[in-house]
C-alpha cells in the first residue's frame, strides 16, 4: 500500500491487527508508527521495543497475554533487520488470535524490508505502508508545518538552509528544529550553524575537526555521549562532515576556487566555508575513501551487531581512526 491509499485509511476506523511501515524515508516511517500507534492505544500505555531490544521470544510473548495496565495491547517496534517469513507470520497470527493485541513494525536502514510484504495482507488483517523519498517541496512543506507547530521564529530560507545542511535527511532536520525551538530568537543560518552541530557544552564543529586533525578528543567525545548524543547519530554527523569535505575538496580540484553555493545550492558564512575549505584540501583521495568506509562500517556494526557497550565500542573506534595517518 502507499502513502496516498493509508491516509485515507487513517480516516475511518483502524481495524487492521498488525502494521508495517519501511522504505526511503525515516521520518515518514516513524511519524506514521507513532501516529498509528497513539491512535490505537486511545491514551493507553504503548509497549515500545527499540532495535537492539527487539526480540522474538519477547515479542511473541508480549503478542500472546493481555496488558495487566491496558484494555489494549499496543506493541510498537522499531528494527533494522528483517525478520524470517515464519516468524513474522506467528506473530501477526498471535495478534489476531488475541484481539487486544496489536503490532506496529517501523523498519529502517536496508534490509530485504520488501520480502517481508507478503505476510501483510487481507486474509491475514494486516496492513504494510512502503515510503518513497519525499520531493523537495513535500519535505519543506513537512518543515513549514513542524516549525509551526513548535512555534519557532524561522523563514522558508533558512528551513531550506538546515534541510540541505542535513544532506535532505528530513529526520535529522526535525530533530535539529526540535532543539530551535527552545530559542526564542529569529533563527538565521548563523544560529544554524552554532547550535545543530553541537549539544550542550561541546561545539559539534570543533569535535569534527579536532577528530579529523588527529587532535585529543577525548573529553569532547565524553561530553557529547554524556549529553545524550546518540551513537549511531554521532557517526552519521561524521560521516555527513567528510562528505561535505570531500565535494569540497573536488570541487577545488576541478574549479580552482570555492563556491558554496555551486557545490551545496546554499550559502555558509565565509568565515566557516574558508575553514572547512582549508580542512578539506589537507586529505587525498585515499584518505577520504578510508574515512567514508570505516564510518560506514562502523554504523553499520553500530545497527546491526549486538554490542553491549555502545557508548565505550564507539570511543574505542574512534581512536583507531585517529592512528590512521593522513
């Protein structure tokens, strides 16, 4: 089912026993999740499993008793790897066996989310939503309306601005907007740029470079993790920095001189694109084709290994980048 065919769904009664959302937009498959979820549950407690939490057993318990809190039994699980036919099958039949129950799935990342369709149908009184990657003017429409609703003072520039800065992850963009809306000043590009790479204490930008100089950041990397930065968050923001550098570093390569607005489509302050610019011409090809893999590896060992320590693996990580030498 698409987009289009489940809203109109979400217009009458919700009857189906089990859903699953997945697909090329994260925020679209969490707001959805929750937004099914909430409705459901009408005010009661929602049971939430978070993917390295996800286990079957658990789930098929949790999908087999009636809530002792909750004349609804409302399960919302978020996962980053597929689930087996058989299994997913036994949990959707639990759900119709037990009325009260009900099982939300929001898939994210790139597993064979796809094979998993066929379990979500009539006959078994389940629903599946696949997203497509919103256009650009559906996405800043989504960010008009969350600016709104949080009430922060920001234009359509500079919504455009921190959307395109986050590399058009409407996720990561409303979460950044999240934490704006604490301010009660005008929003700029300024603030922008002071505020959504950074977390309490620790100024995100000057992490990322003391990270990619090969500097101590031991007390920075302590800080941002003991501010609530998550960790799969933290390497995504890495990686984002050193593909910003890298298109910086070929667009000098190719042109001779820098033009922002030519490589990103929008402006930075040139006090920060010089910065960035004299970061980006220190590394050689090589050197950015050994940080864009490790990062890479190491999120995806980050969402899909079962590391008991997350916080203490990623700082571990991290000073094995720093040994390599540029």
């Amino acid at each position: 089912m698409y987009k289009n065919e489940f809203d109109k769904e979400l217009t009458k009664k919700l009857s189906a026993n089990a859903y699953m959302f997945y697909g090329a937009e994260s925020y679209m498959i969490d707001s959805y999740g929750e937004k099914v979820a909430r409705i459901l549950a009408n005010g009661e407690d929602i049971y939430r499993l978070y993917f390295e939490e996800f286990d079957i057993q658990t789930l098929q318990n949790l999908l087999s008793q009636n809530s002792l809190f909750s004349s609804t039994n409302i399960v919302l699980a978020k996962i980053n790897k597929k689930i087996l036919k058989k299994e997913l099958d036994r949990l959707i039949e639990l759900c119709n066996i037990n009325g009260e129950s009900k099982l939300i799935l929001c898939c994210f990342g790139d597993s064979d989310f796809k094979s998993m369709e066929s379990s979500f149908t009539k006959k078994t009184n389940s629903i599946f939503v696949r997203f497509y990657q919103l256009e650009d003017h559906e996405a800043k429409n989504i960010l008009i309306q969350k600016a709104n609703e949080l009430k922060v003072k920001i234009d359509q520039h500079n919504l455009e601005f921190l959307y395109n800065m986050h590399q058009k992850d409407l996720l990561l963009s409303i979460n950044d907007l999240t934490k704006l809306s604490i301010l009660d000043d005008e929003i700029t590009s300024k603030t922008i740029n002071l505020q959504c790479f950074g977390l309490g204490s620790v100024h995100m930008d000057d992490f990322l470079e003391k990270l990619l100089l090969g500097k101590n950041i031991n007390k920075d990397l302590y800080d941002l993790l003991e501010e609530g930065e998550n960790e799969i968050a933290l390497v995504s923001k890495i990686t984002g920095f050193v593909q910003n550098l890298f298109m910086i570093n070929s667009y000098l390569k190719l042109n001779g001189h820098l033009n922002i607005m030519e490589i990103w489509g929008f402006p930075l302050p040139q006090k920060i694109a010089n910065k960035r610019a004299e970061l980006a011409k220190r590394f050689q090809k090589d050197d950015f084709n050994f940080m864009l893999v490790f990062l890479q590896e190491l999120e995806l060992e980050l969402k899909s290994a079962k590391i008991i320590n997350l916080n203490s693996y990623l700082q571990a990580k991290l000073r094995i980048f720093l040994k390599y030498e540029y």
